[in-house]
C-alpha cells in the first residue's frame, strides 16, 4: 500500500512488535492474547511518517479507540515512546 510508504513492510512492522516485547502498549495484551498479530500505530497519525519513534504496537481493541481524541492519544503514545528511548 503506498499510502503508507514501501518502508512500512513486514520487517519495520516486526522490528516494533519485537521492541515492544509483542505486547500492547497501552493495554499489556500479548500477541497471543490479542490473536493475530499486533496492529503498528503511527503516533502523530502520518502513514508516510515511518521512523521508529513515530511506530508503537497495539492490539486490535486498543488501536480502534485511538482513532478517536487523537490529541489525547498523541499525547499517551509520546510518553511510552520516550519512555523506550
């Protein structure tokens, strides 16, 4: 999909999923308990915006709910990524 840039491929969205330790980051869920893989979620919303500290991995039920009261959200996700870093 070139909405999102042919950087955003199966390799950058695994290299998150690993760096958050297959784990939401909002919620804990695991990538079992979630049941599919985890979604990756760009923080400020920009699909073409594929850096590593724009990409957090969320499980399908929290990754719905940040598509509401995105400057809420923005402000969360900046936390836990910098948090990482």
């Amino acid at each position: 999909n070139t909405e999102y840039g042919i950087e955003f491929d199966s390799s950058l969205k695994e290299q998150i999923r690993f760096r958050d330790k297959y784990k939401c980051v909002i919620c804990g869920c695991s990538q079992i308990e979630n049941g599919r893989q985890l979604d990756v979620h760009h923080i400020d919303y920009d699909k073409k915006n594929n850096e590593i500290n724009n990409l957090i991995a969320l499980c399908r039920k929290c990754h719905i709910k940040t598509n509401t009261n995105r400057n809420h959200w923005l402000i969360i996700f900046k936390r836990k990524i910098y948090a990482k870093i």
